[in-house]
C-alpha cells in the first residue's frame, strides 16, 4: 500500500525541504498523475473537491448557527420523555456505552483511526453542537467505555479468557434490550407514547432485532426444510415481505395489526410502538432469512452427509453443525441488515411517533429556528453515520475475528 | 418390522401393524406435511376471515369522484372531477417514472462509482469509497428531506429564473428543458422507428450467427446500430420531420411547453439515485472483484488495453455475477420511492394515502397498493434478470 | 438448465396465483346491498379498525387508565404546538386540559399524542386516543361515513388563500396557472377543487404532508399561494419570520373558499361521552356569557349571582347542587374554569396573538353577534 513514505512519517526526521518536497511529488507521481487520463481526471476532482469544500467551510464559518441543535438537545435524543424520569435512560446509556467499549476490547483493539475520530467527534464536535454541559454529561460514559475497553483488552490477550470475554459481550448484548424495556416499564413505566428521538429509534431497531433474528432463523430453515407445505410457506411469506415497501407495511400493522391480532390478553391493545416494533421485526425477519439462507447454502453439501453418518438427529445436526456455520457465513449480510434496519426507523413518522429526524424536523417550527432545516439535518445525518459506521467497523472486525475460526472451505 | 410372528391373537398383529406404521418414514413424512400444511392453511384463512370481517372489500368507491388535483402528472391527466381510479393511476404512473429514470441514473452512477473504487487513481478511489461510506450509514429518509429542502428548493424563483444559452430553464419551480413535440406524422415516424428496430436485431441475429460458425469479426452490435441509425434517419425525412424542439418559455408563474420537470420529483430522483448509486457501486466493486485476476492479466498479457480488458473480460463476467444483486436493488429503489410522500411528491403511495383520507376504505386501498407494487418487482425482476436466464443459456451451465 | 429455470421461477408462479387469488376474493365478494338502499352510504368505513364494542365507555376506560388521551395538532403555533419543553400547548390543547379538570379535576391528567392530518381520524377509531382535538372540520360524511360524532364548533374558520404582497395577486382569478399549496388529506385539499373547479382557472395543486415542509416551500418560493383555514393562514402569517420578510410580507385574501366549523371529534355510538365532550365546551362558553371566569369562579361557586351559574358550577345553595348526569361531580366546570378558563379567557390566551379578532367574526359571544351560544344548562 504505502510504497513511498513521506519522510515525516519515516521516523528520520526533518529533511530538507527540497526532498519534502519531491517524496510529495513522487507520491502524487505514483497515485495520481500515472496516467495522462488519471492526470486529467484527478486535476477535476482536486477542482471540484477544492470547489465544494470552500463552499461547506463558508457556509460552517459564516451561515450556519447551531444554536438550534443545542437548544433541542433533549427533543432531539430522548423526545418528550419525562425529565424527572431521566433516571431510566442513564443506565441504559453507561450500559450500552460499556458493553461497546468491551465488545471493541474483546474482539481487537481500537485502531488509531478510530481513536482519533471518537476523539474529535467528543472534543471539538459535541461541543460545538451540544454545548459543553451536553457534551459532559457523556464524559462518566465514554470513560467509562474506555475503562472497560481496556480490561477487556488485557483480559482477551489470554488465550484461557478470550472467548468467555467474547461471550459475554455476547451476552451483554442480548441482555441489553430486557433491560431497557425492564427499566421503561417498572415503578409506574412511562408511557410508550411519551418515547421519542434517538432514543425511540435505539429501541424499536434493537426490538425488531430481537423478533428479527429468531423468525428469520425459523423462515430460513423452513425455507431449506424438506416439508413442501413449510417451504412454500416460508418462501411466500419472504417474498411478499420483500416485495412490499416499508411504509406500506408500517401502515398496514397500525390500522390492521390490531385487526388480525386474537383478542386474548389484551393482545389488540398493545402500544403502538410495540406494534411498530412487530412490524419491523416481521418485515426484517423475511430479509434474514435470506441471509440466513445464504449461509446454510454456502455450506458444503458433505458436512450435512458426514452429520447423517454420525447419527445426528436433524436438531443437533443444525445447532451444531450448520447453522453456526451458516450465522458465521452470513454475518456481513446480517450487520448489513441491522444496520439498515437502524436507519429504516426514520420510518416511524409514517405512523405519526415522533423519532429522532421528526424532532429535527419540528424544531424548524421554532421562530428562533425557522429555516435551520440544513443545520439539524446535518446533525440527525451525523448522529446516524456514527452509529451505522461505528456499527459497520465492529462487524468487520468480527468478521475478521471470526474468519480465524473453525473450518474453512478450500 | 413387516414380518410378524406366526401364532399372534389377531387385535395384536393389527396393533403391531399400525406401530409398524407410525415408525414409517413416508407415513411420517405424510402425516407431518399435511399436519404442517393444515397449520399454515388455518393461519391463512383466519387472517382472511378477520379482514373480511373488517371490510367487505369492495372496489366502488374507487369510482367515485375523486375531488383533489395531483400537479405534478406523467401522461396522465387526472383532476378533481376524474375518478379515484384515474387519480390512483395518475400515482402509478408518477412512481413507474421515478423508478425508471431512479433505475438508469442509479445504475449509471453506480456502475461509475463502483469502478472508481477499483481506479489506479488514488484521490478517484479514496473519493468513491467515502461516497459509498457517507451514503450507506445514512437514512435514506434524511436524504430525501436535505436534497428537496437544502438543495431543489434553492434554485433561483421563478422571478429570477436562471436560463442555460436560453433554451433550458431552472428555478424551484421547474427545471425546463428543450423537448421534441410530434408533429403530423408522427404515427408513422414511430411505426417506422419499430421497424426499424426489428431489422436492426435481425442484422445483429445474422452478424453474431456469423462471427459463431465463422469465427471472423462480423461487428454484429455495429452493425445493428449502423442500420437502425439509417433507418431512423431516412424514415424521420421521409415522413416530414415530424419532430420539432420546442424550446421552453417563461411564463408568470411557471414554464410553457417543453419538458417541465417538477422540484418534487428531480429531488426525490436526486436523493434516490444518489443514495442507490451507492449500492450499486458496491455490487459492482464486489462483482468485478469477484471476476479471477488472472483473467485481468492474461487479457494484459494478450496485449488489450484497459478499456479492453474491462469491457472484454471483465465486465462480461461481472454482470452475471451482479444482475441478481442488482435485480434486488433495483426492487428495493422502486419500494423506496414511496418515501417521495414527505415531499409532496404525488406518487401511488402518496395518492393512496389521500384516498384513503377521503373515503375512510383502507383495507381495499391497501390490498390495491400492495398489488401494485407487486407488479412492479415482478416486471423489474422479470426485466432484469430475465436476461440472467439467457446468459445462462449462451455461456452453459457455470461448474 | 431448463429445469432451473422452471425452478427458480416457481415462487414468482406461486405469487402470481396468490395475488390473483385475493383480486379475485376482492372482486367477487358479494357486496351485500340490500334494496331499500339504493345510493350506499357504507356503514363504519374506517374498515380496517374493529367497531367500537357494543357500549363501549371510553369514560370508564379513562377512569381506569387514570388518565386521558387526546389527539391533538404539534405544528399549529396557536391551536396546537410543542414547546421547547417538550409540553403541549394551543386553543386545542386547552380543551384537552379542559375536560382532564372535567373528569379528574386536575387539568394536567392528559396526554396528548401529536398526530397528523392524514393520521388522526385512524387514530380515534384505533382507541388511541379518546377525543380529537386538532382543528378537525365537522362536516356530513366524517359525521356519518367515516363513523365519527362531533361536539359542538369550538371555533369558526373558512378556508381561506394566502399570498405575498409583492407578487400583485388580488383574487381568484389572478391565479391562473399559480401553484397552490396545502396539507394532504385534509378538506382544504377538496375545497379548492370544489372552488376552482368551477371557474375556468387552471392552477396547479401540490400537497404536502407536513405543515413546515409547506412553509419551507413556501418561503423558497416554491408556491405562489397557501390555502388552508382562516385561522392556520392567521397563525402562519403571524409567525412568518422575518428573515423570510415578515408578516407584512404576505396578504390574505378576502375570498372564502367554505365554512370550517372546527369541533371535538369523538367515535360514534358513544352517547355518553359525547354528552360530556359536549357539555364541557358548552359550559365554557356559557361560563363566559354568565361572566364566570377563572378569576371569579371560587367567588362565584360560593355565592352565585344567579340560578344558572349556580346550575353551571353545581354550587349546592339550596339542597343538593345540580347534576347534569354527565357521570362527573356536580362541580366539574368549576375545575374547568379554575384550572383552564372560560371560553373567551382561552381565546385570548391563544388566538388573540396570531392577530385574528374575534370582535364580529362568528367566533363572538351570540350575544354580541357571534354564533358562540350555549343551550341552557338546566
């Protein structure tokens, strides 16, 4: 990759500024100018680059006022959540912030990169946007998670610890949602109505996850079964669920949901956001499933053969043969799904809950604000990239960790 | 098993028949299937008896007046005295141009996208990558709303509407571009033009079948165009040039004539080809990459240009590796557009929605809807990857 | 390879035969029309949503959530809007607060649940609210098709058309080949075809579905006119910023496109909480017609001036007070007045700053020429 070193970066120090000057050269030589077609190209592109960054660094110097992020701070994260029931999301936020900060330790360490991106983002961005005391309410957090992070560093640099490290941030994560939902309901609850911003985005995209996974997992292996009835069936649900849009789909669980639910239980009166959640979790499931089904049809017919000649049952044929392998092969494509999962959630404003871009959306209504839509966007827009690419990088990394593992086909 | 002892009382001998039978892997399999298959029935049909309880299903308020204008139309003219069907046909139809004109700029795009991320060129790649990567962790929800409120609406107001050379037009009102108008004649025109174009693959037919059995360079693609360019050409002088450009003009509050494209829709097209282009350049990065190297270098060795080996070698083989991927992308673009709601764009969804509004039927304006878009990713699955089946077909089974 | 072709299109023939199976279970179910009626005015048509169960008692139903849902506007500075603490506030939302004093006697035993235009009559026949508060315009077809009942018109609007000063617009007619903007799924939508429908004006409609994406739009100078209720334009206009030019910037024009009598909207088949809903807004504008106000209702209460006042505010003079049979205390508008005012204390409070006089407009007290009357309370 890096063929030519600049000096600076070499460890020698300083040369002189003639040889500054031509490792620079030999480097935009070798990268950009190889070619008299590449010449042309990259001159364009360093114009248009030029052209669009003075344009974004006058609009961030000169026009833009952040005053509206920092106001709406709160509608923005948690919506009209009740403040004196703030005491429910703090845990959740340490919590989650911990448990990324482990799962970061246990699967490799943070990469300068991305230390250097966290950093500037807490220091010189939530500032600007939050306000200090936004940005300071996060401080306990995010040391926190670097704590965490690095115990779990040292922890997993054992090889006797790795994997109960590695399994428990499994865990963590799965215990997560419980315990957001436990902490939403119990001592009087607030009510579902009341959930907004990010927050309500954070919950409903775990939720769905929760429903997803197991119901794609269902669908997949019916769709592979050999029961024509559950085949057909799974492949029927798959295919509608894939071929309706998502808005439809969020319309149709608020006025029908309640329809075709059974009345036992209070069943057709769950909160909406339940019923939002049931949703995106039915529509997710079809695209895991497919995923799912990908891993299982990667697998070499053999092992399935090998399974059957030890007398395996066909459950303990899946539980530990296939579909470990099968959820290890469909990894990327199931990070893919979750993530784009997360950021369907804007969704919502279809059936009326005000998630995190309707707050920003809203605050436009503000006469201070008026006409601020570019600034507040660009924030939701910000807040969103983090997490999806945060999110991405973390799958990657356990792609990778994973891909050590276990038998690989030749 | 099915050989019994001799000598049993007879009710033990039938008992041992039917245990016999219940251990039977086809009886089994039997019971199981129809077992499985009643469940599945019976969730099928109580979910049908309880939306028929909830509606009757019935279509004739669809042809009642429908009482609200759509502005933005696409061969249609529906208006506040046409019926609800018309009007949701207007819709249709709104969504069949953002998904067609989303699809070939998004395909485009991303095709560009996808092998600038492949370029030698540093900057070309870095830059491609960081489009993909800003674009994918981005809801697409956001974009939409940031591409008509932060970008299509602050063109110039029709007051200072900004001109290109004078024939094309841009303000938050239209973008108004030149556009030929039929003339008399022009029935004929477009006959001939088939016509045309059924010669044109005739002479491509005949040019490959050539080139096949003789192994000599026919040229069948240049050929097919050289005819069809002919045609054209003789056939629009013969029939009296029966297409005219008409220019754009700026009215008091708006443009006439030309080809008048709405805010709503260059900005839902912008947000969506944008946002899939992305998508799609990385199934093509995955799809070339997936293409041998050394199928790149024996190209090389052979002495092909770049161009060559891309267009020879490579992208033949990436395009039946991508087509299904891209099929799915191209699905999922269509679905998208019913996002176009946010912004005022009067797409089926949108019009579903107002119909909904006015006439209080949802379930049989949802069954509607869901039909529509059904069609809709059959014929672009249909599209699309029917082609897939006849690579197959020329190239052989793959091992 | 035919054989895989076969097979991989066997789930697209499986859709196809499914979906042709539910059109045709669409159009061949037996649409029951019986002879006696001719023109079908169908029944309960929010199909999808399962009919109120017979009896259903929303009252009770709040008693026992302890509270009460209402739906109103988030994005009508004076009818209904947010504030920065996240809190409600608006006309709308203090009928809310009003009938929360009613039922409980605490105003703020309410939650109010943001819907939009297009959403909020689903919401009502979901259960997911109990009464409608959002600028809701009764008219015969919501009355009877879409299954709703309405209380009596806690404001009078019309229709009307806003445009900028600057851009010489006078009347109807100048707005050949205008574009028009308004909020989809609302009657404004209908109104204005209705109106231009019969002139030979052509103009362009474009509906949004967000009221600040119109405004965005508007501002940019995407629309040359904004149609919507009387009062909305009043409450645009006011807050129209001035980075934008102002409110002098725009003009409303004195064409009336319909009459909007905006009302409480309930589900119907509930006469008791309907009776209630009712009785509450009434109160209030009698309480104002009697001279009861916030600041006098304890006085009041102690000592009524007059036997209706006494009547109104359950006030046990001579035996046992009045009960109106409402399911409430006798003393419910007492609460009410106390806690949110009567009908003209919430008027002032939130309409008389978008600038909109109520002097003359039917929004006046019967009393001084208005349609705002009262049945007894007796």
């Amino acid at each position: 990759m890096t063929a030519v070193r600049l000096p600076l970066e070499s460890g020698r120090g300083l040369r002189s500024a003639r040889e500054v000057l031509a490792a620079a050269w030999e480097w935009a030589r070798t990268r950009l100018f190889n070619s008299p077609a590449n010449a042309v190209v990259s001159l364009l592109l360093i114009v248009l680059l030029a052209w669009a960054s003075f344009l974004f660094l006058r609009w961030m110097a000169f026009e833009a006022d952040w005053g509206v992020v920092r106001t709406n701070r709160r509608l923005l994260l948690v919506g009209r959540f009740p403040q004196d029931q703030e005491w429910r999301i703090w845990p959740v936020v340490y919590a989650l912030t911990a448990l990324l900060g482990w799962t970061w330790g246990s699967w490799g360490r943070v990469t300068r990169w991305a230390a250097a991106t966290m950093a500037l983002i807490g220091v010189l961005v939530l500032p600007t946007l939050a306000g200090w005391g936004g940005a300071l309410a996060f401080l306990p957090a995010v040391t926190l998670a670097a704590l965490v992070h690095l115990v779990a560093l040292r922890l997993a640099t054992r090889p006797a610890w790795r994997t109960r490290v590695r399994v428990a941030s499994g865990v963590g994560w799965f215990l997560a949602l419980p315990l957001t939902l436990a902490l939403l309901h119990v001592r009087g609850g607030v009510d579902p109505t009341l959930w907004g911003g990010l927050y309500l985005n954070l919950v409903v995209a775990s939720g769905a996850v929760m429903g997803a996974l197991p119901l794609g997992i269902a669908l997949a292996l019916a769709r592979t079964s050999s029961f024509r009835a559950l085949r057909w069936a799974s492949t029927v649900y798959v295919e509608v669920m894939r071929g309706l849009p998502l808005p439809v789909m969020l319309t149709l669980s608020w006025l029908a949901l309640r329809t075709f639910l059974p009345s036992w239980g209070g069943l057709d009166e769950v909160a909406l956001v339940y019923r939002v959640t049931i949703a995106f979790a039915l529509f997710t499931a079809a695209f895991i499933a497919e995923a799912v089904r990908g891993g299982l049809n990667s697998i070499p017919r053999g092992q399935r053969e090998a399974a059957a000649a030890l007398g395996l049952q066909w459950w303990q044929m899946t539980a530990y043969v296939t579909m470990p392998q099968a959820i290890r092969n469909s990894l990327p494509a199931l990070a893919g799904e979750f993530i784009g999962l997360f950021m369907t959630t804007t969704l919502v404003a279809v059936v009326g809950l005000t998630d995190m871009l309707q707050a920003a959306r809203g605050t436009t209504e503000q006469p201070d604000f008026f006409g601020r839509q570019k600034e507040v966007l660009l924030f939701v827009g910000m807040l969103f990239w983090v997490t999806a690419f945060a999110l991405s990088r973390l799958s990657a990394r356990l792609e990778r960790a994973l891909a050590g593992k276990g038998t690989r086909r030749a | 098993m099915t050989a019994l002892p001799v000598g049993r009382s007879p009710l033990a001998s039938a008992l041992a028949r039917v245990l016999a039978w219940t251990r039977d892997v086809r009886v089994r399999r039997v019971v199981l299937e129809a077992v499985t298959l009643g469940l599945v029935a019976a969730l099928v049909i109580y979910i049908g008896m309880r939306a028929r309880e909830a509606s009757s299903l019935n279509f004739d308020f669809m042809q009642e007046r429908a009482g609200f204008g759509i502005g933005d139309q696409f061969l249609t003219q529906a208006d506040g005295s046409s019926t609800r069907w018309h009007a949701y046909f207007a819709g249709v139809m709104n969504t069949l141009r953002i998904t067609i004109f989303g699809i070939l700029l998004s395909l485009g795009l991303g095709l560009g996208i996808g092998v600038a991320r492949l370029s030698t060129n540093w900057l070309a790649a870095k830059l491609a990558f960081l489009y993909v990567e800003a674009i994918r962790n981005t809801p697409l929800l956001v974009f939409v709303v940031f591409c008509y409120t932060a970008v299509v609406l602050r063109l110039p107001r029709i007051q200072e509407s900004a001109s290109l050379f004078g024939v094309a037009h841009f303000s938050n009102r239209a973008i108004a571009l030149p556009w030929p108008r039929p003339q008399d004649g022009a029935g004929a025109f477009a006959l001939a033009l088939l016509g045309g174009l059924v010669v044109a693959w005739g002479v491509w037919r005949v040019l490959a079948r050539r080139e096949v059995l003789t192994g000599r360079p026919s040229y069948p693609w240049r050929g097919a165009l050289a005819v069809f360019v002919a045609a054209a050409l003789v056939a629009f002088v013969a029939t009296g040039m029966p297409l005219r450009m008409e220019a754009p003009e700026v009215t008091r509050f708006s443009y006439a004539a030309g080809l008048r494209l709405s805010p709503e829709f260059v900005g839902l097209l912008l947000a969506l080809s944008l946002f899939n282009a992305a998508f799609v350049a990385e199934i093509v990065r995955g799809a070339i990459e997936a293409v041998p190297r050394g199928e790149r270098e024996a190209a090389a060795a052979l002495g092909l240009s770049g161009w060559q080996q891309l267009h020879l070698i490579v992208l033949p083989q990436a395009l039946r590796t991508m087509l299904p991927p891209l099929a799915t992308q191209c699905q999922n673009l269509a679905k998208m557009s019913s996002v176009g709601i946010v912004i005022a764009f009067p797409d089926l969804m949108t019009v579903g929605g107002t119909v909904i509004n006015n006439s209080g039927e949802a379930i049989p304006v949802f069954v509607l809807m869901m039909a529509t878009y059904f069609a809709l990713n059959l014929v672009i699955a249909f599209l699309l990857v029917g082609p897939q089946w006849r690579f197959n077909w020329s190239t052989g089974r793959r091992a | 390879m035919r054989l895989g072709l076969a097979r991989s299109a066997r789930p697209v023939g499986w859709l196809l035969a499914a979906l042709s199976i539910v059109l045709v279970a669409c159009s061949s179910s037996p649409d029951v029309t019986d002879g006696a009626g001719a023109t079908a005015t169908p029944e309960s048509q929010i199909a999808s949503a399962p009919r109120a169960p017979e009896g259903a008692d929303t009252l009770a139903e709040v008693r026992r959530r302890g509270f009460l849902r209402v739906g109103v506007n988030d994005q009508l500075p004076g009818f209904g809007y947010i504030r920065s603490d996240g809190s409600f506030g608006g006309f709308d939302v203090d009928f809310g607060h009003a009938l929360a004093a009613a039922i409980f006697g605490d105003r703020d035993a309410v939650q109010f649940v943001a819907l939009s235009a297009s959403s909020r009559f689903e919401a009502l026949d979901a259960r997911e609210i109990d009464v409608l508060i959002r600028n809701t315009t009764w008219s015969l077809s919501r009355d009877t098709s879409l299954g709703l009942s309405f209380a009596v018109p806690t404001f009078y609007d019309g229709q009307g058309l806003m445009v900028r000063a600057r851009d010489d617009i006078h009347g109807l007619d100048d707005l050949q080949g205008a574009v028009v903007c308004s909020l989809s799924g609302t009657t404004t939508q209908l109104n204005q075809e209705d109106t231009f429908g019969g002139t030979t004006v052509r103009y362009q409609p474009l509906n949004f579905d967000r009221a600040e994406t119109l405004q965005e739009a508007f501002v940019a100078g995407r629309c040359d006119a904004w149609t919507a209720d009387r009062s909305q334009l009043a409450s645009r206009r006011a807050a129209y910023p001035a980075r934008a030019g102002g409110p002098e910037s725009l003009v409303i024009l004195p064409d009336t496109l319909s009459k909007e009598p905006l009302a409480p909207a309930m589900r119907s088949g509930e006469e008791q909480w309907s009776d209630l809903v009712n009785w509450v807004v009434l109160g209030m504008i009698a309480a104002e017609e009697l001279g009861v106000s916030s600041h006098n209702v304890r006085e009041m209460a102690a000592a009524p001036t007059s036997a209706e006042v006494a009547r109104l505010l359950g006030a046990a003079t001579e035996g046992l007070p009045f009960d109106a049979g409402l399911g409430l205390t006798p003393d419910f508008m007492q609460d009410v007045i106390e806690q949110v005012g009567n009908y003209g204390e919430v008027y002032d409070r939130n309409i008389t700053p978008l600038g909109i006089p109520r002097e003359g407009s039917p929004n006046a007290l019967w009393t001084q020429g208005g349609l705002m009357y009262a049945p007894p309370y007796r």
